[in-house]
C-alpha cells in the first residue's frame, strides 16, 4: 500500500491537457503522477521533462521504452518495470523482445546499437554507476553526440521515477500489471501491490 495516497484525476484540472495524453497512449493516468499532483509545480514539472525526453528526439521510441525497462530492473523499481513493459508493448516492441531484454547482449533480437544504449543503461542505472568510456566509446558507433544525451536523459529520468516510485511505494495500476505478468514474468505483478 503507497505510503501518499494519489489525487483524484478531479482535483488536477489544470493537467487535464497532458491526462489526455496519458489516456490516448497509456489508456489510463499513472498513480505516481497523481500522487507528484500535491505539488502541482512537481507534476507539471516532471510531465514536461518526460514528454521532452521520451517523446522527443530522434532515437526511437520503441528504443527509449527498452533502455528505460533496462534501467528500472537495474534499479529494482518494480512499479517502473511493469510501466515500462506496458510501454515496450505500447511502442511496437514484441512480448518476445520485452522478454529477452534482460538478455540483451546474447539475444538474437537485439542489434548492436540496441546492445550498446541498453548496456549502457544497465551500467548506469546500477549502485554505484559502473558507465564507463567504453561505453561511451560503444554508443558512439550508432549514435551521435545529440542522441546519446537522449539515451542518458532517459535514464536518468527513471533514476528519478524508479527513487519516486519505490519511496512512496505507488500503487501499480492494472493495464501495467497484465503486461508485466505476461511478457517480464515476475510472480506476484498485481494492482495495488508494489514490489
């Protein structure tokens, strides 16, 4: 049970532009943001910066969703995990690439610049960060400077996202809860209950 409780999407009209948009992608609103909402500058905030990050660029989405679920396994933010799951599969990426993604670097369905940003997530996301030039010097064979700041701006955001999460113990919503059951596995993925 989350240590906050969320607001009521009634109480945030002010956002109801951006809660469209969470209904049109996600078809439902995330508890985490509900909950950022007792500080509206927060909310909008973090709203802004996650549409900048995730949305906007020219690495693909499809792309940021995996290196974003990477990121929150290394961190352990189940809540994330299952978030980003349900994206993966919103942005086109198969059950089976969702699956495998814990595999990256042996998975036949990875390319090599998927292999490099999600290591470099993985080496990012992990306590203490163990990122190292090679990493960079990896990233840098399919990915220009503009672009690497983009796959960093993604994890960092759910270095963020994954400390919210787990710190307030957010609720999971349903639709998140399904996909995560069916394409990451974990064992006990259900709605109200937090890892």
């Amino acid at each position: 049970m989350a240590h906050l409780d969320p607001l009521s999407r009634s109480e945030l009209p002010q956002f109801e532009t951006f809660f469209e948009r969470y209904d049109r992608i996600r078809g439902f609103l995330p508890n985490s943001i509900l909950t950022m909402g007792r500080r509206p500058g927060i909310a909008e905030a973090f709203m802004a910066l996650n549409q900048a990050i995730l949305y906007e660029g020219t690495v693909a989405e499809e792309l940021k969703m995996l290196i974003s679920l990477v990121a929150s396994q290394a961190a352990g933010c189940r809540y994330c995990q299952a978030h980003m799951a349900n994206l993966s599969s919103v942005y086109k990426n198969s059950d089976e690439k969702i699956q495998a993604v814990w595999t990256f670097e042996t998975s036949d369905l990875f390319s090599p610049a998927e292999r490099a940003a999600l290591r470099l997530a993985w080496h990012a996301a992990v306590v203490p960060n163990v990122a190292t030039a090679d990493d960079f010097e990896d990233l840098k064979r399919y990915f220009t400077d503009d672009e690497i700041i983009e796959i960093v701006a993604s994890i960092s955001l759910f270095g963020y996202l994954n400390r919210w999460n787990d710190t307030i113990a957010t609720d999971l919503e349903e639709p998140p809860s399904k996909v995560a059951g069916r394409t990451i596995g974990v064992v006990g993925w259900s709605p109200g209950k937090h890892g």
